[in-house]
C-alpha cells in the first residue's frame, strides 16, 4: 500500500536507527509495560507461522543415483548421521559442482501439536521421488531439508523470516491418511485436504532440527519452543489487513507517521506504505526525501484474530472504521 505525498521536494533523509542497529520503535501504546515488552513476533512463532503454510516452501531431497558415503560407514553409528544429512545439506562446494540435493515445491502443513505434514498430488514428480527413496535400502526414513521463505505483502520489502527444519520424509499409511487429514484440516482448512485418500497423499516430515532466520539473527529452537508457540492470525490475510488500511485508514495512517516524525522530516515525507501486520502491530515504511525509515506502528494488545484488527486499527489512529466491520474491502 503506497501514500504518495505529492509537493515535497526531494532531501536525503537522516539514518533512523540506534545506535544498536535496531529500528526505531513508534511510542503509541496505552498498554501497561508487561503488555508492551512484546512488540514483534518471536522466533518461534515466526517458525510455526511460515510452518502452517501460507506460502509454499520448497523440500530438498537426496539427488537421485548418487554414491551414499553411509555404505562406507554401514557398521558406525558415529558416522551413521552425519553421513545421511551430508545427501540432503547442500554443502559449499565449487561454484561448476554439481548439487547433492534435488528441490521441489511443496505444500507443508501442520497438525494441531505443530507437526509437519507434506500434501502431495498423485504422481507429481516429488510424490514418486518419495516413493523411490522410500523403497531404497540405503534409509530408514528419507532425509530432507524443508525451506520457507517469508513473502511480505506487495513485496515491497526483504523476507522477515525464513524456516529450515531438518528431518526425515515418512508416509502415513493409507487407513489413516483421512484422520490426519482432518487434524491439518482443523488448523488451516485447505480444499485440497478433502481429496486426501483419493488424488492426494500426505507425508510426515519427522522433524531433527528448527532454525528460524530473523532480522535478529539465526535461532536455533527447542522443540517445546516450536510446538508451542501459535501462529500469528494475521499472516494468512495480510494482504486483506493492508486493502482496508487503504480503503478506510489512509488519511489516518499519513496522519499518524507525519506525526511521529520530527517536523522537518515530516515536510521532507513522500511516501508511506504499510510493509507487515502482525498480531502485535503494523511495519510501516516510509520514504523521507531519498531514503528510507521503518516505524513501528504498536497496537495497545496483541490481537487474537482478525474480528479484532477493526478495534486495534481505531484505537492505534483513533479514527472511525467505517462500519465495516471486517478488514476486507467492501463494495
């Protein structure tokens, strides 16, 4: 979403961040300082977000007809791992060497314990893929890597988060393929879950390890910090949070950063575009002359689904909704 301030000449803006490198944080919030310690999303709940899949992902396999080192150390278990994610870890090598690992798009999920589950088409190339690793001696349980990016709304800006999870690819047997289904179903109900046990097949990602990549760096989770953190409810509808900020908030938000700013920068503003909504608030970019400043626009409480972004909105810009009553533009 981009609020074009026509009139305004061109300076260069002052660099907004501390000294510690982090952005500045907009002071916004009614909230008691408990409420307000927590203003972004953690690492494990950016985890278990990009985990429900909202955006696809991407599984790195074994690369097919390929020497296993695992033959070499058949009979030692201190080797034994190592040498099994060495086939599904692209590892440096020369930039003319040929990779270790095969990709494929993949449509990932989770059950309500934060379980991973891969929802494949009959046939496709990574279903027989799997079925190929599968019958071969060589692996108890397929090695992979699963990869998923963070796609901010419009684009406008760099990934936030990006998962890896380490594991192994098992199948669930065809009696239970419907059960499971229903469990994937019960946190992100997708159409496709209803061809389950006919056109489609679910897989289990038996997870090993989880790292999340944050602006703050790269986290290493335990599996009680992936399991129970809780997704954030308003990735899946971003895009719509960001249509009725433009519908219904625009003169509002254009109010709220020129007065954030200092009045001189405020003058030197061309630009506004909220580039993230989360539970705790909105990413908001703006463009001061020829650079650039993240403000972080901070509800007064995390809110727990979209039913309550309508409240937040008004309370963070103190402007009327609209009656709409739902973040999606109406007609």
């Amino acid at each position: 979403m981009n609020h074009r301030i026509p009139g305004i000449e061109r300076t260069t803006a002052p660099d907004h961040q501390m000294a510690d490198g982090s952005e500045r944080t907009a002071s916004n919030s009614t909230a008691s300082d408990e409420v307000r310690a927590t203003t972004r999303p953690t690492p494990a709940q950016w985890a278990r977000t990009l985990a429900v899949g909202t955006v696809t992902g991407t599984l790195h396999l074994p690369r097919a007809q390929q020497h296993c080192h695992h033959h070499d150390h058949a009979h030692d278990p201190a080797h034994e791992q190592d040498d099994v994610f060495a086939q599904a870890t692209v590892q440096q090598r020369p930039r003319n060497a040929e990779s270790r690992t095969e990709a494929y798009g993949v449509q990932h999920l989770t059950d309500a314990w934060g379980g991973l589950l891969l929802l494949l088409d009959d046939g496709s190339p990574l279903h027989q893929r799997l079925l190929e690793l599968e019958s071969d001696s060589r692996w108890s349980g397929i090695p992979a890597v699963l990869d998923v990016l963070d796609v901010p709304p419009g684009q406008a800006v760099l990934p936030r988060a990006r998962l890896c999870v380490t594991g192994w690819v098992e199948s669930i047997l065809p009696a239970d393929q419907r059960r499971v289904a229903q469990t994937a179903a019960a946190v992100r109900p997708l159409g496709a879950l209803l061809d389950v046990g006919t056109t489609r097949r679910i897989w289990r990602l038996e997870i090993a390890d989880v790292r999340v990549t944050t602006t703050s760096g790269v986290h290493l989770l335990e599996d009680e910090q992936f399991t129970t953190a809780v997704p954030d409810p308003l990735y899946d509808d971003e895009d719509g949070i960001v249509a009725h900020l433009e519908t219904n908030h625009r003169d509002a938000l254009i109010g709220w950063v020129l007065g954030e700013l200092p009045e001189h920068q405020a003058r030197e503003t061309r630009e506004v575009a909220v580039v993230g909504a989360d539970r705790y608030g909105l990413d908001v970019l703006v463009t001061i002359g020829g650079g650039t400043t993240t403000l972080r626009a901070t509800f007064d409480e995390p809110v727990r689904g979209e039913h309550d972004v309508v409240r937040a909105l008004c309370r963070l810009f103190g402007c009327p909704c609209g009656g709409t009553g739902s973040t999606h533009k109406t007609a």
